[in-house]
C-alpha cells in the first residue's frame, strides 16, 4: 500500500469511519492490528486504492469471524522469542521495520511490528566518518 498520489479521491468521513471501525475490531482481532495501521495512515489524503484495500480487510474479518487463538498448557515452560528487521524496506520513505513475536508453552502472547523513527543511510555516516578520519591524519 502506497500514497497513490494519482488516484482518484474518496470520502474522507467514509473511510474515516471504517477506519475508526476497524480500530475498534483490533480489541477482538489483533491480527489485523498491523494492516489497519497502515490504511490509518491514509486518512487525511485516502485514494480508491485505499478504499479497497479497506474492503479486503473486510473480506478477511468476515472469513475469519469463527477462528480463535487455542492456549495449550505444555510441561516445556520456556519463553522463546523471534526477531526480523527489514532494513529501508518501506517503499515511500525507506525506513526499517523491526518485527518479532513471543511464544510462552508454544502459545503466542507478543507480536509486534515498528517502522523505526529515523532514516539511516549508512553511505551517508561512511562517508561522515572517512572524512573525520582525514581530518585528524
């Protein structure tokens, strides 16, 4: 999903409203935490694109309203944790992506996923540090 400055306008109060829909569900779905964050990003300029990115979610819901997270108490009592960075993978502004989740008895009780809050170019501090390096040779 993208800012699609070419598409076509929607009602801002429609998708606002499906969206505040949508972020009152994330209470009984978690699963769909993440995708409804990135069509919230898109109120204030929301394109036909968006829209219907919003119908899919709908469409999700719907064929998953009867699935449930299933706890299942085991003797191996370890907390085990996995972790992924996607590093500038965001289309529009190149920025990193840390994910990961936790499992507690092989249930899992933590997921989460952050765009990190700063750019980092590392050609950029290469080139910062060589010139440093220069200046004091």
């Amino acid at each position: 999903m993208s800012k699609d400055s070419s598409g076509t306008n929607v009602d801002k109060s429609l998708y606002r409203s499906i969206i505040g829909n949508f972020l009152y569900l994330t209470a009984r779905k978690p699963d769909t935490d993440f995708v409804v964050d990135v069509c919230a990003r898109y109120q204030s300029s929301s394109k036909t694109s968006h829209l219907f990115s919003a119908k899919r979610i709908i469409k999700y819901i719907d064929g998953t309203s009867n699935y449930g997270l299933l706890n299942i108490l085991n003797t191996n009592n370890a907390l085990v944790g996995y972790c992924e960075i996607d590093w500038a993978g965001s289309l529009e502004d190149r920025k990193s992506t840390s994910e990961g989740c936790f499992f507690l008895w092989n249930n899992l009780i933590l997921w989460f996923s952050k765009k990190q809050n700063v750019f980092l170019c590392l050609q950029l501090k290469r080139n910062i540090l060589q010139q440093e390096v220069a200046v004091l040779n």
